[in-house]
C-alpha cells in the first residue's frame, strides 16, 4: 500500500477487522431486546497466560536440570514433527522484548509459571542463583511496566530428578513441593501478591500418567493413577501452607484445575439441574471437575467416586483431607469449550446433545461455545463460595504474516468477543470474577502438538524469533483500554 506508513496500516486493519467481528457477533446471536451491557468491575484484572516450558527455551542453560518434558520431547514419536521446546520463544532471552509488547497491549496482569528445575535444578536441594535471577529480573521489569505479576508454582514441569524417584508416586513429593513453593514465596513475596499453586492437574496426572500422551508417558495402573492424584492434591495443600508461611507481605493464593464445563440446553429447571449433575459427576476417566477441588475447597472427596473407585483408592490418614483444604482466595479455572446437556427422559439424569453438523470449531477441533464462560464460572462459584479468575481462555488458529506484513486473524476476535459478552453476562448476575487472562500471549510451544497450534496474540516466527502482533492483539488493547466497552452487548 504506497504512501500509507505501516503503523496508519495497523491501527485500520485491526480497527476493521474489529468492527466487522463486533457486528457478526451481534447479527449472530445477540438477545433480542437485551439491555445496555453493563461495565465489567472497576479492579477487572485484564490478562494474558503462558507457561514456562511453552515459552522460555534455553532448557539447559545457566544450571537448569531437565524436567520430564525435556525426556518426552526429546523421544522420538511423541511430538508432532519431533518438536521441542528447546528453544521455544526464547523467552528466557527475551523477556524484556516481551515485557514492552505487554506494556504496548496495555495488560493490567501476566500470568506466568516459574520452571521448578530451573530454580531447583534436582527438584530439591541446591538452587540455581541464574535461574532465580531470572525470575527477579522478569518480575521487576513486570512491576516497571505496571504489570501484575501471576505466578503460577508449577505448569507441568516436573523435575526429571524427581520423577526418577518416584515423581507424584512418591509421597515424599508432597515435601518436595513444599518446599519448593516455600522457596518462590521466600524469594519473590516481597514483589507477588498474586499466587497459583498447580496448572490443570487433570493433564499432568491424568494426560501424563494415565493416558500417557502427555510426559512424562506413564501408563499407569488405576489404583497408581489415583495414589499419584491424591499426593498431588496433598502437595497442593502443603504448598499453600509454604507459601503463606515464607511470605514477606499477605499474598492472594489461588489453585488451576482445567474446567471441563457443561451448558444447558434450555431455560428449564430440569436441564439446569441435569447440568449441574453433569458438572460434578465422577467416571473412571480424568476430564471431570469433583475429584480434582472438592477436597481442596470442601476437606472431602466427592462420595460418588470413592463409591466408584472402591478398592483402587490408596489408603491415607485422615488428616490428609485437613492438609488439602487450605483457604484459598479464588479459584482459577482454564475454559475454553463445552458441552450442551439436557434432562434424561423419564429418569433423573442428563443427556449430552450432540452437535449439529457443521458446528463451529477450531483449528484444534475445539467447539465454539461461548457459554461455556457463563456457565462455568457460575457453577463453580455456586459450589465452592469463592470468587473466580478466568486463567485461560483462547483459541488455536492457523495464523500466518500476509503480504502486507500483518497478521489478521478475525475468527479470534470473533470467538473473544463472544465469550468476554458471556462472561461479563455472569458477572452482571452475581459470580464474582477476579480477572481473565487470555491464552496465550504468544504462539509457543503447544505440547504434544508442538508449534502447530498456535494460540498467541502476538505471532513468532519461530525460526528468526520475530514477534508480530496480530490484529487479535490490537482489538485486545481496546478492550483493556475501555475496560470491556468495546465487547458487543
């Protein structure tokens, strides 16, 4: 475009790209006769999340020992095209680069995890000073930026010294972890407030150890998956102890599980209540939401699937459950999709309602069901009384730079605005939410699909490591900028 300067560009593309969003979601699906929208709270924490193992690289750099990701992406056969996160976004390098195109967003918070062997490099011990001052200077540029700091204990990244003693198997890893958490609150409390002790605990347990697709790769027996689930959740409960007792200041301490989220199919009070049993059933598989908060927030596991599990539960004290509810400040939970469900006919129960054909997804097959993020925060505070934090929502595209240098992806747009508008709808019926933290802020490292998934709103290159913001980035920045006022009623 001859004469109009790249930044003129920018600003119109994404203005465009924005409005046309705005009035697709409106002429879509918007509630006839529907109200002003009201504003989202004043101290709204508008956010972005990554993890340390998607994003940092230099995986073997100034001290750092390996985690059970190096061992799985370093196998052959486990990752999409044999990639690794060796280098990932070289966000270990490049963080103060990174810190400014948060500051250009205008974020208000960054959700971020510390790598457990990069400050521990056996997972227990010696501390790696690099990498502990690593974690200093990504703090303070956050603080210099006007950023919040998020700090998430662990995403994933079990120490490969640990796991080969036994990992979450081995009930020492309760102690392990402890003291882990005491160390990050010991070092950092003085400058974080906001904490998260564990990231989706149905991946690393479940995906990781009785599924196997995910590291460290264990297909577990049943009654070890569950012995392996119950230190998780003692070591989430050890850790908020650590955290609290090393503390420099009172700290805001929070716990992540994945949502696995369910919408009703009408207004009826029979398909309200056939999701809300649908919310909190307990199977043999790991995608269900009870098993995994109920003793963290209510000292109990759910007595549907101790029924169920029977014999295959590991034997423990009592006093375990007591160590597992801590009090927590706010409950996190990662939605990005959902499922419709209805009353069962002719018995108490529910029914999941198949999608249409042709119903929308992602480039990762993912539904599109924006209330999934009125619905879940909703349910979830209804259960366990505390207030909410949306850490991750996004969406996977197949994104590139087009010939005008920009990256325009208008389907993220689109899909944001529909959940923010649904969002801000449960706000406005009471459930409190902290904040949202939009997943992710760069295209990374995506697990097991590697860089084929990407979920940024800012573009890497990943050969040249070149940052692009993408018009999904700009429309965010009006969205942080006005507070939501940009979001369509």
């Amino acid at each position: 475009m001859r004469g109009v300067s790249r930044r003129r560009f920018v600003t119109a593309s994404a203005a465009t790209v924005a409005g046309v969003a705005a009035k697709t979601v409106a002429a879509s699906d918007r509630r006839a006769g529907a109200p002003a929208a009201p504003p989202y709270p004043e101290a709204f924490r508008w956010g972005c999340a990554t993890a340390a193992y998607q994003i940092e690289g230099a995986w073997n750099e100034d001290g750092k020992g390996p985690s059970v990701w190096d061992m799985f992406a370093h196998r052959p056969g486990t990752i999409w095209r044999g990639h690794t996160g060796d280098v990932a976004c070289d966000h270990y390098h490049r963080y103060r680069d990174d810190v400014a195109l948060m500051k250009q967003l205008g974020l208000r918070a960054y959700r971020f995890s510390v790598s457990w062997p990069r400050v521990l490099p056996e997972g227990a011990g010696a501390t790696s000073p690099r990498g502990l001052e690593f974690y200093d200077r990504l703090i303070d540029a956050l603080l210099g930026a006007g950023i919040e700091p998020w700090l998430t204990c662990f995403h994933w990244d079990l120490p490969l010294a640990l796991y080969r003693r036994g990992g979450w198997l081995n009930r020492d890893v309760v102690q392990w972890f402890a003291d882990y958490a005491g160390l990050l609150s010991a070092r950092f409390s003085d400058r974080v407030t906001r904490w998260i002790t564990q990231n989706e605990p149905q991946v690393f347990v479940g995906l990781g150890q009785l599924d196997g697709s995910f590291a460290p790769g264990d297909k577990l027996a049943f009654p070890e998956y569950l012995r392996a689930a119950h230190h998780q959740l003692l070591a989430h409960g050890r850790a908020v102890q650590a955290l609290r007792a090393g503390a420099k200041r009172p700290l805001q301490v929070g716990y992540a599980p994945a949502s696995d989220s369910y919408i009703p199919a009408s207004d009826s009070a029979a398909d309200l209540e056939a999701t809300r049993l649908a919310m909190w059933r307990v199977e043999r598989a790991f995608w269900h939401n009870a098993w995994w908060v109920d003793p963290v927030l209510l000292g109990r596991y759910p007595e549907e699937g101790l029924a169920l599990y029977g014999t295959d539960m590991p034997s423990f004290p009592a006093s375990d459950l007591d160590v597992m509810r801590q009090p927590l400040d706010f409950l996190g939970i990662n939605v990005y999709n959902g499922r419709y469900v209805k009353a069962a006919a002719g018995a108490p129960g529910y029914e999941i309602v198949p999608e249409p054909a042709g119903a929308p997804l992602t480039a990762n097959d993912w539904s599109l069901a924006p209330l999934a993020l009125y619905w879940a925060p909703r349910l979830f505070h209804e259960r366990y009384r505390v207030p909410i934090a949306i850490t991750e929502n996004g969406m996977s595209s197949r994104d590139w730079v087009a010939l005008d240098g920009q990256v325009h992806d208008p389907l993220r747009i689109d899909l944001t605005a529909r959940y923010l508008r649904e969002l801000r709808r449960t706000i406005a019926d009471g459930t409190p939410v902290l904040g949202y933290f939009h997943w992710s802020l760069l295209d990374n490292f995506e697990w097991a699909s590697g860089y084929k998934d990407r979920f940024g709103l800012v573009h890497v290159d990943f050969t040249t490591q070149k940052r692009v913001l993408k018009d999904s980035a700009h429309w965010y920045r009006e969205v942080i900028a006005t507070n939501g006022a940009v979001v369509p009623a």
